[in-house]
C-alpha cells in the first residue's frame, strides 16, 4: 500500500510514459532485472526480484544493488514533475542500510520531499519482503539536479 504523501501536479501531462521509456534506456536496471512497476506524481516504486545474481557472500541482496533501486526510484520520482525536455541527474545521496537485505524480493519507494526548478529532494524506502513480511533495509535521502534540454542516450 502506498504511504500518505503530498499532491504534486505534473509539468508533463505525458510524465509516465516520458519516465517509462527513460527506465527502459538504463542498462543497469535490465542486468538486475528491475522493474518499474509504479509511476505516480512524486512517487515511483521499483520491484526486484531476488536472485543469485546479485546477492553477496551472506546470501543477502547486495549494499551496491539496493542503492541502485533506492537511487533510480527516487530519481524517476523526480523525473515526474519534471517539464517534458528535461531529464535528471543524481547529485548526491545518502543512505543507511538498516537491515539486510533478505527477501524474496525488494521494493524500493522513490518520493518527492521538496520539488524546484533545479534541485529536487527526494527520499527512498528499500524494504526486503519474505512471505508477505515487510522489512524496512535501507533508507536513503536525495538531490537531484533537473537538467532543461538535455537529452538523453541509451548506452
């Protein structure tokens, strides 16, 4: 279930599909298999089922691929209430890894906190889900720059 979050008005009435085709252009998100499963003003989620793969020694999802779910969700959430000739960029985040990362698969939830016309803040919530058991394993806070006219490249 979603958590309760402030209203933003889209720039782009075309938001989603704008953020669904920029998903599909990142090569990273395909090696792990992610998948954007959500696209809301101010809000995505992006499920990741687990797998060998990705996991370290401990059997649990690995630090760096967390980051790279929490990252992009917040990210995309951004990129919602962007103008349609804009892409993003991270600039910075920081996260705290809170629990491991022991799941069937994950779910990282990307918000808005302060939208502008430059920098954007967001936050993300990574949870681990086993058997319906929702895990809190990282929480991470983001600024993101929005980039007026910069297109964007596959690969």
């Amino acid at each position: 279930m979603r958590p309760e979050m402030p209203q933003f008005q889209p720039k782009d009435p075309a938001y989603a599909e704008r953020v669904r085709a920029s998903f599909g252009l990142q090569q990273a998100m395909q090696l792990i298999g992610a998948e954007l499963a959500v696209v809301e003003p101010g809000y995505t989620e992006i499920h990741l089922a687990n797998k060998p793969g990705i996991t370290q020694q401990h059997g649990f999802i690995h630090g760096g691929v967390v980051g790279m779910i929490a990252d992009s969700a917040a990210g995309y959430a951004a990129n919602t209430l962007t103008p349609a000739d804009t892409s993003v960029l991270t600039v910075e985040y920081k996260m705290n890894l809170v629990a491991p990362a022991d799941g069937d698969r994950l779910v990282a939830r990307g918000e808005v906190v302060k939208p502008g016309r430059t920098l954007i803040i967001t936050r993300a919530e990574v949870f681990a889900i086993r058997d319906e058991k929702w895990t809190l394993c990282a929480l991470m806070q983001q600024t993101i720059m929005a980039m007026q006219g910069r297109k964007e490249r596959a690969g």
